[in-house]
C-alpha cells in the first residue's frame, strides 16, 4: 500500500468521522438561573430547525446533516438567549437568565403603537402572515388520556330466579368495578409521527410514519374499558344464549337483545381507535382550531367585538420584538381569556396562551333529569407558539391543549326475558371528568400541488407497536418532544388485579 494510498484513506477517514460526529441525539434540560424548568423554550439549529422543550423543560434533538460551525440557539421569552457553535453543544443542563430592564431597553429603540393600531394590523395581515391550504406537515402527536372518577354506584337491585349469595358476588364484583374507577391509577398515552397533507379545509390525507400507544389494558379505566367489563358482569348473571327486553327509565330500548353477540360492537369500536380516518380527522382538527381562520375557536382575534384588550408591554420572543397584549371577554358569547404576543414587525401573532373564562364551557348536554346524561366541556386551556418558515409564512411549530369533559350517567337497567318470567334491575351511576392532553409539534412544512396530493395513498388503519414499557430509544431518530417523567416510569403491572 502507497503513502499516497494510506495518506488517502486516514483523509477519508477523518472526514468521515467529522461528518459523522455530529450525527447523534442531544438532551438536556432548559433551566433558570434559580434551577426551575422552563417550559416551551426554543432550542435551534440555523434558521429553521430546533424543538421545543416540555414543561419539564427536558428536550432531545438530533443534529444529523450539520456542520461543527453551525450555530445553537436556547431562547425563550423573558430571558437571556444564549448561543454556541454546534461542537460546543452538549447533553448537559443549560441556564437562561432572566432578562432585565428589557422594556426600558425597547422603549429607546422602537416607538409604540396604539392598541387600536396594533390589533387593526394584525387582523389586516392574517392572509399575508399566514398559509392554510396546499401544505404539507410533518408532525408528532401525543395524546395523554385518563378518567378521574368522582361517584361510582353499580348495583343489582332486584332479581328474579337467582339466589341471595349469587346476586352478593355480583354486586362485590360491580363494587370492585367502580372502586377501580374512583381509585384510578392508570393513563393512556399514543404517539405518532405522520405527513398530514392539507389541499383545503375539506380535503386531507395522512401518512403514518411510526405510532405507539402505552396502555396497561388491566389498570385500563377508559369509558370503553369500563363498559366492556360491567358487560363481562352482566353476561355472567344473565344467560346470553337468551333475548331480552331492556327498558332504561321510561324507555323500552330493543326487543332482540342477545348479549353474546356484542363482542362484535368491541370489534367495530377498536377498528375505530385504529382508524387513520379518525386520526387524520382529529388532528386536522387540532390544526384548524388553532388557526385565524373564521369558525375557529381563535375568535379573540378574528372577531375583535366581543372581547376587550389590554396592552400590557413589550417584550421579545426569540429574536423578534412582541407585544404583549392580554384579552376578556366583553360579550357572552366569546370563551377565552388569554394572552397574544403580536410581531411588530409583521403584526403575526408568534404565540397566544388561553383558557375558558370563568364559567365558560364548551359543547354541553343536560337530560339529567330525563335520562339521567349530563356532559360538559367545562376546562379548556392551551399554548400555541408559531414560526416562520422558509417562505415567510408563519406556521404553527408547538400546540398543547387540555380539555376537561365532566359526564354525569345515572340510569337504571330492567332486563326481562322474552320467553321467560326471569327479570334483573341494574342500578348504573357513572360521575367523573374524562380528562385528556393533546400535544402537537410541527417538525417541518413544506408547499404540495394537486398532483402531490393525490398521489397520496392512505392507509385505512394504523398499526401501533404496544411495548409494556416506556422504551427512550423508540423515537432516537426523530426530533420529537421529550416527554414527562410519569411517562417514562410507565410500566405494566403484570401483578395488579382490578
């Protein structure tokens, strides 16, 4: 072998390991400088690549396709930016400090608008700041679900045909069901990474990437889960080779109820949870609701009469100088309460933090009275940041919502045979609040053409890998969002018996 031929190789070699060192994961934690986690900091690579941190204020992102001397930016509103080369960025903890006489700074540099001005211009420039159709996002999503009981009562009241120590193991057993309920322990929690292809607001498609969902099926308290095992209960008492009548209340419900032929529901509710439709459905949801289109929830700033506003300062967010602006509601029929950070430059709004004002709920039922259902949206609250991206449109780059929904179920159950004298009463009080997490992060977006679009095939379902516990390599590849430490000590309980 030739000096020339070796001289050639160990160069090789050199730029191969220079090109590939910087391909790995990096985490670490955002803190301030009195070691609080600062949620939804900005943790970026150039112009137009970085993550988001979580409210723990952990992030991981991954640095393949870099350069040594690219930069690194930490940043979040209210504190000191901090920059690095990215040789110089570590998996470690990274202090911000927070800002001082920032506004007093501002005020030197930038004259101030009205409120008035400042609210004409961002209405003004919504279709300039901002692109709905024809775009492609790439995105993760996490979803964190769980119910919190409040009032569990499931009972035989009378029955027909069995003995006192039958109906006794029963009710122990429904006992049992609704103390797991009050006694709940177990969350839910699905991932994905997919393309959501947009045309307009009536079409779109989704491609799964890569899902998973940690779900300990016998701590297991979701509504479905809950029906299913006061169903495994009844069949018990009741013969399911037989029909029933069954009447709830006033109502006589069906004449041909054969309770061993309702595995077939379960089937059809499971294909519905895997359904990419109902994915993609919801999802786009997500999206549409947190833009400033008409219809969407954002009325506080597309329908500026039925709120009230209050400029409270100026402030930066990243790089780019913000009004602060808070907002109420003036009429009865705006919901939200909040915060609008608004671009002096572009009047985009880059971020916007809201909840329901006092004693606003959402969609509402209430037949409490009649069926015994009451149901209510009654908490809403969430943080939306935007970016802008490659072609100065501004985009959403991290949503997280909570949404509470109080359900109020109390109905009586009379089963009676139809060539039979046998009859049983059930007694079906369910009180709780289904509480649920959404969590989206926009990884990157790009324009599509009709042609693109409908070169899309979409699956019909999605196929979810279920391990038993929380696995930190399962995302390694993907810049997704770090998750919480209750996630993380996910584990099943082979060893708990509801």
């Amino acid at each position: 072998m030739t000096f020339t031929t070796i001289k050639s190789l160990l160069i090789n070699f050199i730029l191969l390991f220079g090109a590939t060192s910087f391909a790995q994961s990096i985490s670490g934690k955002v803190l301030s400088d009195k070691e609080e986690p600062i949620s939804y900091a900005t943790v970026q690579i150039g112009e137009h690549f970085g993550v988001i941190t979580n409210e723990e204020g952990s992030f991981s992102i991954n640095t393949s396709g870099f350069e040594p001397t690219d930069s690194v930016k930490i940043s979040c509103m209210g504190y000191e930016k901090i920059g690095m080369l990215l040789n110089e960025f570590e998996s470690q903890d990274y202090h911000l400090i927070e800002k001082v006489n920032e506004l007093s700074e501002v005020y030197l540099t930038n004259r101030m608008l009205t409120l008035d001005s400042i609210l004409y211009y961002m209405d003004k420039n919504l279709d300039k700041n901002y692109k709905t159709k024809m775009v492609n996002y790439n995105l993760f999503r996490r979803t964190t679900q769980y119910i919190q009981g409040k009032n569990v009562n499931l009972e035989i009241d009378k029955s027909t045909g069995f003995k006192k120590k039958q109906l006794e193991a029963f009710n122990k057993e429904f006992q049992e069901l609704g103390n797991s309920l009050l006694n709940n322990r177990s969350k839910q929690y699905t991932e994905f990474v997919a393309d959501l292809s947009v045309l307009d607001e009536k079409n779109s498609k989704m491609t799964i990437d890569k899902a998973m969902r940690l779900l300990d099926e016998r701590n297991d308290q979701t509504i479905e889960r809950l029906a299913e095992r006061g169903k495994d209960i009844v069949t018990k008492h009741l013969d399911t080779n037989k029909v029933y009548t069954v009447k709830t209340g006033w109502f006589k419900i069906s004449d041909s109820v054969k309770l061993g032929e309702s595995s077939r529901e379960n089937n059809k509710m499971e294909d519905t949870i895997n359904s990419v439709g109902l994915i993609r459905k919801l999802t786009y949801e997500m999206l549409k609701e947190h833009n400033f289109k008409s219809g969407s929830i954002f009325n506080f700033v597309t329908d500026q009469r039925k709120y009230d506003y209050e400029l409270k300062g100026i402030s930066f967010l990243d790089s780019e100088l913000v009004y602060v602006v808070d907002f109420k509601p003036r009429r009865g029929s705006a919901d939200f309460e909040g915060t609008l950070y608004i671009s002096n430059q572009t009047f985009a709004v880059l971020k916007t933090d809201y909840k329901y004002f006092k004693g606003r709920v959402g969609e509402k039922l209430n037949m409490k009275f009649l069926l015994g259902i009451k149901y209510a949206e009654n908490g809403k609250s969430g943080s939306v940041i935007y970016k802008k991206g490659p072609d100065n449109y501004y985009y959403p780059k991290f949503i997280t919502e909570e949404i509470d929904r109080y359900f109020y179920i109390d109905r009586p159950f009379k089963f009676k045979e139809n060539d039979g004298n046998n009859k049983v009463s059930f007694e079906f009080l369910v009180e709780g609040t289904f509480k649920e997490r959404n969590e989206l992060l926009i990884m990157g977006t790009n324009d599509i053409t009709n042609s693109d679009y409908e070169a899309i095939k979409e699956k019909k379902d999605i196929d979810y890998e279920t391990p038993k516990q929380y696995d930190p390599n399962f995302w390694k590849d993907y810049n997704v969002l770090q998750p919480l430490q209750e996630m993380k000590d996910f584990k099943v309980d082979e060893t708990y018996t509801p």
